[in-house]
C-alpha cells in the first residue's frame, strides 16, 4: 500500500488499525500527527475503512475531530 504523506509508516499504521476497525489505536496514530484524511492509492482515507468496520464508534471519531478543528 501507498500513503501519499510524509510519514508513511505512521500513515500505514493508521490506515492497519482503520481497516480493522481499532479507533483507540487510530486516535492514537491521529495524535502522533497521523492523517485520517491522506489518502491511499485507491483514493480513500482512513476514515472510509473505519466506517466499513465500525461506523458507530467511527462517528464519534469524526465528532471529536471536528471539534478538536474547531
């Protein structure tokens, strides 16, 4: 897999705990500069695997994003 970021092993890894639907790990990764939005060489970010897998938990990643953006 190809992430298109300059930090690819931390984009690889968040995209390992979204694709199998581990948002504790995923806010993790986001807090270490992580990008949930980069995305990979299908044009899909991290987000969109962590939707397929849990999108509940996944929801409330979103929120706390959007608030941490504002």
């Amino acid at each position: 897999m190809t992430i298109y970021s300059t930090n690819n092993q931390l984009q690889y890894a968040l995209f390992q705990a979204a694709k199998v639907g581990n948002i504790k790990l995923m806010r993790e990764f986001i807090a270490a500069d992580g990008d949930p939005f980069a995305l990979d060489k299908e044009n899909n970010n991290a987000i969109f695997y962590a939707k397929i897998q849990d999108p509940v938990k996944t929801e409330a990643l979103l929120l706390e994003l959007a608030d941490i953006a504002n």
